[in-house]
C-alpha cells in the first residue's frame, strides 16, 4: 500500500475515533504477519472496541475475523471498504451497512455496537489464565517458581502462533523467543523445566482452544496482556502449595495482603491521556516513570498515547515493582506494545 493510502487510511481511523471518543492503535506489530489493509483497534473499555480494518474488498475471513477478535479481547471486527461496512461480532452473521449512511451517523453506529446482548465469543482471558495455572501445577519441585511457570506460559503461547507446536522442543527457537519476549534475563531457567509433561501441555494448547479458534500471540500480547498479566499476577499472589508439592489456587482475594491493587485497563488509558496532556508539544527527550508498575499498564498506555500523537522523540521508560513477577510481565507487555510503533 503506498504511502499516500496508509495516511488516508490512518486519517480515516483519526476522525472516527476523534468523533466517538475512542483511543485508537495499530492492530498488528510491525513483525506480525497480516492480510493486506490498514488494521486499529478502537478502544472505549470492552464491549464496544473493536478491530477495524480499511480493505480494499472484505476477503478477510469469518474465521481470520473471529481469531483477530477473540484474540485482542475485542468484541466485534469492522471492515470498511470504499462503499461498504460490515460488522462481525464472532457469530456466522455478517452485518453490512453503505458506508456513507454509517458515517453521517458514527454515534448512532456506535452504540449499535454497544448492545446489551451477550458476546458471541468466549472470553479468552479465563481460558489462558487456566492454560498458566495448569502449566505452573505440572512444574517440578516442592515449590516450583511462578516466575518459571510464566516463562514457560509465554512460551507456549508463542508456539501456539506457529504453524507446529512443537517448535517449542527447539532450543534455538526457545532462545529466539526469549529476545522476542523480552525475557532475556539470565536468571530465568527455563530450559531445565522442560520435563515431557510440560512439552505435552505446551504442544497441546491450541488444539484445547474452544469453539476451534485460533490464537494469534501478537494480538494477545499487544492488546489483551494487560487483563491477562493482571489476573495471572492475583492468582500468583492466591497460590499455596499442598503436603505433596501440588499447587492450589484458593479464591482470589478481594485485597492484596501485599498492597498490590491493579488498576482496570481503560482506567490506566484516560489516566496516560491526562498525564501527557500537559504537553501541547512533546519534548524532543523524556522519562515515564512509574514505581509500582505491576504488569506496566500505565507504562504501555503511554506508549501508546505517544504513537496516537505521532510522537517521534525517545522516550525511556522506567519501572520498578517487588514482584520479581510483575517485572517478568512488564517488560513482556513493553516489548509487545513496542512492537508496533514506528523505527
């Protein structure tokens, strides 16, 4: 696509979500494979974001539309040809509407997308949640670490992406990975965790999928890292360990015994909008802070507010937080938010 198409495109998504109040980002990563068109998310919490792609003919499919979905954590995909709209909402049903109508009436569209009915697709969040756990209570030793476990996770979340799984019993593949991930610290041990069990589990994880959807880990990690790490971290803090070394998850607490509290993604969007509102022109050089970054919401939300307002500056980011965890997830979730914003 030239360049003229990618910025007509991209102004396309910059009235619409101007117009609806919407935060709007690049769908893929620059290292992600996708069908041709310009792909968003556009974001107002949950139930109406949604993926929007500008094609020039919709031949993406229902089933590329409800993998993209399902895998953002977006409840409905939006393509938009030169005459035309249609909305996928993860059913078998295309809705289509002429293009023109949609745009004399954003508000209105909008808030079709925003229905009271259920979502269609499963959310996905749970599922690889328990995908972690089940992998953590698998581990060796009396008190296998949570950090490994994550590590592991992500790993077979990566290899659930490839077009064969078990890629993931490659030791070069392996350490690619961890570069991709953001997981190069040393002290992380994962390859001697690698018993045949956890091999079963990891290969195993996209033939458990429901409904026959496929992950996509890009999308994952870019736009549903941050309620995925979130519950992930609570469930690290809930965990305690049985006489014979098998793990068990109690309830999730209400409160953190150990003060962390996580701050919901939307809330962490408006929060990054605010802050860096303060410059009507951004410096040429700056650092975000944050001293209790968790999984690095607030961090990854800033990232993105710089790319929504084409920032070309460096910026250096730093994050602190006592869970060894937390920081595990933090800079995964930085590397995958990176990912997509210009070289």
């Amino acid at each position: 696509m030239s360049d003229s198409g990618d910025q007509l495109n991209n102004s396309v998504i910059s009235q619409w979500a101007d117009q609806l109040g919407l935060a709007s980002s690049a769908l893929f990563g620059r290292q992600d494979s996708q069908t041709d068109g310009a792909h968003f998310a556009l974001l107002d919490g949950r139930r109406a974001s949604f993926a929007c792609s500008i094609v020039e003919s919709a031949d993406i499919t229902a089933s590329e539309s409800r993998d993209w979905q399902w895998s953002a954590d977006l409840a409905h995909h939006v393509l938009v040809t030169s005459n035309e709209v249609r909305i996928r909402s993860g059913d078998s049903t295309t809705r289509r509407f002429d293009r023109a109508s949609v745009e004399r009436q954003l508000e209105e569209f909008h808030a079709y997308l925003d229905y009271s009915g259920p979502l269609s697709l499963p959310d996905i969040i749970p599922f690889l949640v328990d995908e972690f756990l089940q992998l953590w209570s698998i581990m060796p030793g009396d008190h296998p670490k949570g950090l490994d476990a994550l590590a592991i996770f992500l790993l077979a979340l990566q290899a659930a992406g490839e077009a064969d799984e078990s890629v993931i019993e490659d030791t070069r593949w392996r350490q690619k990975q961890r570069s991709v991930l953001g997981l190069e610290d040393a002290s992380l041990d994962l390859l001697d965790h690698l018993t045949p069990a956890i091999m079963d589990r990891a290969v195993g994880l996209r033939a458990r999928t429901p409904l026959g959807l496929k992950i996509v880990p890009g999308l994952v990690l870019r736009h549903a890292a941050g309620r995925l790490f979130q519950e992930a971290h609570a469930y690290l803090e809930a965990a305690q360990f049985g006489l014979w070394g098998d793990s068990q998850v109690k309830t999730v607490p209400t409160f953190s015994p150990t003060g962390a509290y996580f701050t919901p993604v939307p809330i962490a969007r408006l929060v990054a909008e605010s802050a860096l509102r303060i410059w009507s022109d951004l410096p040429p050089k700056f650092s975000i802070a944050d001293f209790a970054c968790g999984s690095a919401v607030f961090l990854c939300e800033a990232l993105r507010v710089l790319e929504r307002r084409g920032y070309r500056g460096t910026v250096r980011l730093i994050g602190r937080d006592i869970s060894p965890e937390a920081v595990t997830m933090a800079k995964v979730a930085i590397a995958a938010t990176k990912s997509a914003l210009p070289m």
